[in-house]
C-alpha cells in the first residue's frame, strides 16, 4: 500500500490510511508528512466490540469525503471495512488478497463464512496470485490479478551502490550475509529459519543473519538465537523503510513462510538479483527470476543450509531488470490497472 501512496499522482489522488494501531512508525510519518490521513482506531483482537463501535462511527462520519476503499487483507476473517464502507456508500469498494490461507481454524472458518457476503458487497476483487485470488473469492470469473509492482530501477544491482551499504552496515565484503524481511508472525516461521542459520554457520563461520521487521513473536526468535548460541550472528533490525539497500547489502534471501499469498518482500529480493530460498508451499507463479529455489518444510534445516551456502559460493549476481519488466512487475504497470479501477 505505500507503493500504491508513493507513485500515485498526488495532483490526482488523495490518498489516506485507516489503520489499527496507535503506533507511530516511519510509514505513518511519511504520510502524514505528505499531506495525507492517518486514521486510527482500535485493533479488532484487543476489543471486538469497540472495534465494530469505531468502524461504524468512522465511516458514518467520513464516508461521505472518499470515493473509493481499498482494503487490503490475509483473510475475511475481518472484512468489516468493507462492510461499513458499504453500508455508507462508498462507490468503490475493493476487496484485495494478499494470502492463500489463515492462520487458526476459527479464522478458516469465519473466512469461508464471510466470502459469500463479501461477494454482494464489494465492486472489486483483485489478488496478487492465482492462489490468493481462489482462496478470497473461489471461482470468481472477475477476480483481477494484480502483480505486486515494485520500481525496479530502486531496486537494481549496482556493486559499488552494495559497497558503500555493506560499509555503513559495518559488514565485511567477505561475509555471506542471509536475511529475511517480515512481520514476526507464525506463518514466517522464523524459528526454523533460526535452525536454517545455525547450520549454515557450521558450514560458513563467517556468516550472518539480518532480519527485519517487527511482531509479536520477536521476543521469542531473540530467545531461540541466543539458545542456539547465535544470537551475535543474527541482527534484528525493527522495522525499516530502506528495504532497497539492505536487500543490496545480502547475499541470499530466505523465505520459509507455511503458506503466504505472493510475498511483496520476494519480488524485491528478485530484483535485487538476490538468489531466493523459499519453502514449497509459496506458489510458484512468484519464481519471475531463474533464482528461486523451493524448498519443502519437511526437510532437515541441514538440507536447506548446504543447498544455501553451495548455491551462495558459485551464484554471480546481476541485474534482473530488464526480467521483472517483461514479467508485468514493474510498478508503472501495476499503477495503470489500479488507476483505471479507482476512476470506475
């Protein structure tokens, strides 16, 4: 959604966030610092009735100033938006799907209960996969896919660029670098990635982990690091906005997700020409670059480590530009299909 706010005209377009959280984070200054609304009320886990109390009140009261949403979503689970939104008119309403699956049998279920209502509400359905959009809305015949475009010249390999990051990183040019960008969460399963990291370590002592994001389970993987007795090879970087140069500064990218929709942060590594190491349950439509290996969860953290670190040892890394442009992923293509849905 930052993507679709940065690259948008804002001579055309007023674009504001609804977000459930008071935090204060580095993308909600850079919004608000642009003119834009931040819009804050309550999480649904922490009061589901007040939850529901301030959706309605929002959109009761600023319905009227908006002609279009977009709600962006893991799974139905928690579609109000899109039904308050309704309820007050707003004229576009758009349902996107960013997932293949949820997290819980009870947000399984909730999310089957709901896909059929969703359906009679919403004026749009687009996904970022095949597998996200049959998981959201079934065998929808109008369902759009929207590839999750990125601004590839941002992301492009540069040597000299990866130098001057890797030095204000404090990271030797001799150091093979892995990471990993997302929410500390189940799904991202950042444990076994702690068990990847370990053996790879085994195998090259000098190695390091760099992991950014923020989540409930930080804590958590902060305390497996230092059982395993890594915890000094594994930098947590909170969350951060120049995704770009760390994803320069690395040398592979690892994804063991138990399921996911098709991982924005992915699409970056690859056109970053980053090497991917990612677990099979990811769909495959994601591999836009000869560099993606997929890996089943059920294998040994061992069999990951040696198929990273011997692909590492002989991978030449180079601009995949001109790759992720003929895939449809650049972002001036996604732009144009969201544009042209805003303005229905």
């Amino acid at each position: 959604m930052m993507n679709v706010f940065r690259y948008l005209p804002r001579d055309t377009y007023q674009v504001d966030f609804l977000i459930f959280t008071q935090e204060q984070t580095d993308y909600t200054k850079e919004v608000e610092a642009a003119g834009s609304h931040v819009w804050r009320l309550i999480s649904r886990k922490e009061n589901p009735w007040a939850y529901s109390c301030q959706l309605s009140a929002f959109f009761r009261a600023h319905a009227s100033e908006y002609h279009a949403i977009h709600w962006c979503g893991n799974s139905l689970s928690s579609m109000m938006p899109i039904y308050w939104a309704w309820r007050y008119r707003i004229p576009v309403r758009i349902v996107h799907a960013h997932n293949s699956s949820a997290a819980g049998l009870h947000n399984r279920l909730l999310h089957r209960f709901f896909r059929r209502f969703v359906a009679c509400i919403s004026t749009h359905h687009l996904a970022c996969s095949s597998a996200a959009a049959k998981w959201f809305f079934g065998a929808d015949p109008h369902a759009m896919i929207i590839r999750n475009g990125v601004d590839v010249n941002r992301y492009s390999y540069n040597a000299q660029t990866r130098k001057s990051v890797r030095e204000h990183l404090g990271i030797s040019p001799t150091t093979i670098v892995l990471g990993h960008i997302g929410r500390f969460c189940p799904e991202k399963n950042h444990t076994f990635m702690l068990d990847i990291f370990a053996q790879v370590l085994a195998l090259q002592p000098d190695a390091l982990l760099l992991l950014a994001g923020k989540g409930e389970l930080e804590p958590a993987v902060q305390t497996k690091a230092k059982q395993l007795g890594i915890a000094s090879y594994v930098r947590f970087l909170g969350e951060r906005t120049d995704i770009a140069d760390l994803l320069l500064s690395m040398d592979a990218f690892v994804l063991p997700s138990t399921f996911e929709g098709q991982p924005f942060v992915l699409i970056e590594a690859q056109a970053a020409g980053l090497p991917c190491f990612v677990s099979d349950v990811v769909n495959r439509d994601i591999a836009i670059t000869p560099n993606v290996s997929f890996l089943s969860l059920d294998q040994e953290p061992g069999v990951w480590a040696q198929h990273i670190t011997a692909y590492c040892r002989t991978y030449q890394r180079t601009d995949t530009t001109d790759l992720m442009e003929q895939a449809g992923y650049s972002v001036r293509k996604s732009m144009q299909q969201l544009t042209a849905i805003y303005q229905a």
